[in-house]
C-alpha cells in the first residue's frame, strides 16, 4: 500500500507530513522506555526484516497481490512506539533508495503504515491480551491484530483520498473495494505476524514485548528485601537458558533476513497490489506521478538499472539494518538510566 506522488492534493501531503513527523517525534521520547542495549539490535533487525517481506508479494486474488505492512509485527516484537520508528525507516529507504512510495506522499505513508497500522494493531492486541493469557493467546492475537491493521489502514486511506484526493471518487464503492481487497491481504499479514511471534516466543521469549506479562513475575531476594521483576522488560534479568541463545540469535535473524531479501524475492508476485489494483478499477490509477528519483540504478527494485532483485533487496535489507540500528542505538535507555524495571524495584523497596 505504498502510496505514490500525484494521488493527494498539497494540502493533505502537508497534513499528512505534519502528522508524521508528529507521530515520529512521540514515538522517539516512547522508544526510550521499550529500548535498551538488548532490546536495540532487535528492532534494528525488524526494521531489516520488515523490508525484506514487504518484498514478498503474495498473490490474494486474480491479478492482485499483497503484501506485509509490518506495524503489527514490529508492535508486538519491540513495542508500538518503536514500530512506528522501524516502519518510518523502512519507508524512508524504499522512497529514496528504490523509488517505491512518493517523496511528497512519505508523510501520508509513514502515518497510514505507520501510526495508523501500529495504533489499530496495538490496540486490539492489547485488548486480547488482557482478557486471555498464555502464549496460545499471545501468537492468536497477534493474527487478529494483525489482520485487522490492513483494512482499517486501506479505510483511512479511503478516507484521505475523499477529503484530499486528486480526483473524485464514490467514497462507499472505494471503501469497498480496498477494504474487500486488503481484508484478504490482511490474512496474508495476520499469518506472517502469528508464525514471526510464535518462532521468536519460542526461542527468545524475552524478546518479545507483547508476552511480558504471559511469564511468571520473578521474586528476587536481596538485602532491602524481596523485589517483582516482569521478565521480558527493558532491564529485566535473562533466565540462563535464554540467554545462552543470545549469542546466535540475531546473527540467525539477519541469515533468515537475507534468504528472504536476497533469495525468495525472486518468487514474489508480479501482480499490482491492493492500491493499485483499485485504482486501475476506479479510474484514479493515471493521478499517480512518476516518482523523481525512478531512474536511479535501485529503483524498481534494482529493475531500472538492471540489477538483480535479490542484490537489491540485500542492499536494501542491509542499508535498513544499518539505519535501524544505528537510530535504536541512539535512542535506547542506557545501562545507567531509570526504566520500568528500575522503576518497580523502587516501589517495592519503599
């Protein structure tokens, strides 16, 4: 659902950027608190690993394709105010590396994808979870979640292009249409999100912010007395067992990241995807302008220069790890610094 330059007049591609930029700005102060020297280099590794899916078109129905949003995914890994952050850089290194979504329609993009997938997305995860517990519930929410992320993003899509579209359109038979398409599409995202949190809940449970709750409290004995600390949260303890898997994991992570990107992008669906498929039908398809950086080398997915897909994607996948990482490193709550652990340690001693 990468939306390109032409489609919304300037004064909803301003909003739009304004909404950004503020979403981008909060999630930044939020980030500080679900990120640490641990918790970094994950999200910069979902960052990556976003980007190589996305790549992965599936096919949902004739002649139309689908593929990964990430919001929900990254929420439930790394927390909702990092994902916002993993998605912004995703679709800052497609824009301006590989010409995919507008320039002028990055701010609409980062607040559909972004803010709007990972609120909706967070929101009934969250809402699940507190209801039932257990890891069964964890991974069944994470799909419904998930799934749900993807039509009500093509909705407030619909919405937007209504109120600032560059032609007009019958706002229910547009409704319609990319919420029909991108239902099917979020069975699609509902099933990567479920198998992604089940694969990682069973090897680094403690890397996995929405299950912090489904583990027992650890009860540590000291001399000020006994502290509760929620396993899984920034500044918790590692069990033993799991941290004996540290040392492999991410590398794991970034080997699977590359197959995906470098590798099975090759099979991904040629068809248009949900956005383009309605508005081919609609009649809207011809507002979209050529994007301004189309002809360099990586564009199209390394297409226009001739450059095979699954080089692309690995520079791709590797240019969001660096960027990722890089800004989670920057923006996580050093050893020293106060976090929710810390924190309840303080309420308990008192």
């Amino acid at each position: 659902m990468h939306v390109p330059d032409g489609f919304f007049n300037a004064a909803v591609s301003l909003s739009a950027g304004v909404v950004a930029a503020a979403g981008v700005t909060v999630c930044l102060r939020g980030a500080r608190r679900e990120l640490d020297d641990r918790t970094a280099p994950m999200a910069g590794l979902v960052a990556a690993f976003i980007f190589a899916v996305q790549m992965l078109n599936f096919p949902v129905a004739a002649g139309t394709s689908g593929h990964l949003l990430g919001g929900a995914l990254a929420a439930i890994l790394v927390g909702p105010y990092t994902a916002v952050l993993c998605v912004a850089v995703v679709l800052l290194v497609q824009a301006f590396f590989f010409a995919d979504g507008g320039l002028t329609a990055l701010g609409v993009n980062i607040t559909l994808m972004g803010v709007v997938a990972v609120l909706v997305a967070w929101g009934v995860f969250r809402l699940i979870t507190r209801s039932v517990r257990g890891r069964g519930a964890v991974v069944a929410a994470s799909f419904v979640a998930a799934l749900l992320s993807v039509p009500a993003t093509a909705l407030v899509f619909t919405l937007l292009f209504w109120i600032g579209g560059t032609a007009p359109i019958e706002i229910g038979t547009v409704a319609a249409a990319m919420g029909g398409v991108h239902l099917l599409i979020g069975v699609g995202e509902g099933l990567i999100t479920a198998v992604t949190v089940s694969t990682v809940l069973a090897v680094r449970p403690d890397l996995v912010y929405g299950a912090r709750e489904i583990v027992a409290p650890l009860v540590l004995r000291g001399t000020d007395g006994d502290v509760t600390v929620v396993p899984g949260a920034p500044g918790a303890p590692v069990p033993a067992a799991t941290s004996r898997r540290r040392n492999w994991f991410l590398p794991a992570g970034v080997a699977a990241t590359a197959l995906l990107a470098g590798a099975v992008s090759f099979y991904a669906s040629s068809s248009p995807d949900g956005l383009e498929r309605v508005a081919e039908d609609k009649g809207f398809i011809g507002q979209a302008a050529d994007h301004p950086l189309g002809e360099q080398p990586l564009a199209d997915y390394g297409d226009v220069g001739g450059i095979p897909v699954g080089v692309a994607g690995l520079v791709g996948a590797g240019a969001t790890l660096v960027a990722g990482g890089g800004l989670f490193l920057a923006v996580r709550r050093r050893g020293g610094d106060s976090g929710p652990a810390d924190d309840r340690r303080e309420e308990a001693s008192v």
